[in-house]
C-alpha cells in the first residue's frame, strides 16, 4: 500500500493523513454467499464528528481490474473542538469481480491511497 507521506487537507478533502489501507474480496463459501469486496483504512480529520464513507467510481478495462473509490468526508453540525482525530474506514459491498488488480482511494483532487494487493479469501 503507498500512502503520500504527510498529506495535507486540500480544497475538497478535510483529510490530513491517511493509513493502514487494506482490501480484499471474501468468497468464503456458505448459503447465500456472494464475493464481497472489504475495504478498511484509517483518516485523520481536523475535528471528531466527521462521518466518512467510500463511493465506488470508474473500473478501468484491464483485467484484473483497477477500482477508484472517492472518500468522501460530511463535516459536523455545530460547533467542535478543533483537535485531530483518527477516523476508521470501511466499505463492504458485494463485487462482479472475481479479482481486482488495485485500489485506488482518492479524496478531493489527491490520491489517499494505492492498494496494489487486493486478497482473496476463501
């Protein structure tokens, strides 16, 4: 996983760095089961009370694979501390792809993070 070093908040993207990004595709068998595409990673954000959420974006045509997510970040209501709090995370959604060659996590006009080893469990 790379991770630009020091990320400062850009216009759009209240992050201020980002870390520990992993992924991987759960094709665990049991009844009912479809291959689920798990994202996690940690942001830090200028104050607590942010809610943070992944939005899956573009596919590009190689194969496998590489998936965009856009982290997008709603800021609190009202007034906060201003005090820097590590934020957790995730997206779990069911995925057509039986592999996916890397994840790339941007947030504003910045890539977060690149996850080039996408696992699989089985």
């Amino acid at each position: 996983m790379e991770t630009p070093p020091d990320t400062p908040a850009v216009k759009g993207c209240p992050v201020l760095e980002s870390r520990n990004w992993h992924a991987w595709i759960d094709r665990m068998p049991g009844p009912g089961s479809k291959p689920t595409l798990n994202i996690t990673g940690e942001v830090d954000l200028p104050t607590p009370g942010y809610s943070v959420s992944l939005t899956a974006g573009p596919a590009d045509r190689a194969m496998p694979p590489g998936l965009r997510f856009r982290l997008e970040a709603k800021s609190p209501d009202g007034m906060v501390p201003q005090v820097v709090t590590p934020t957790e995370v995730r997206y779990r959604e069911v995925t057509p792809y039986p592999r996916i060659r890397e994840i790339i996590i941007g947030c504003g006009d910045t890539v977060l993070a690149t996850i080039p080893d996408v696992t699989i469990t089985e």
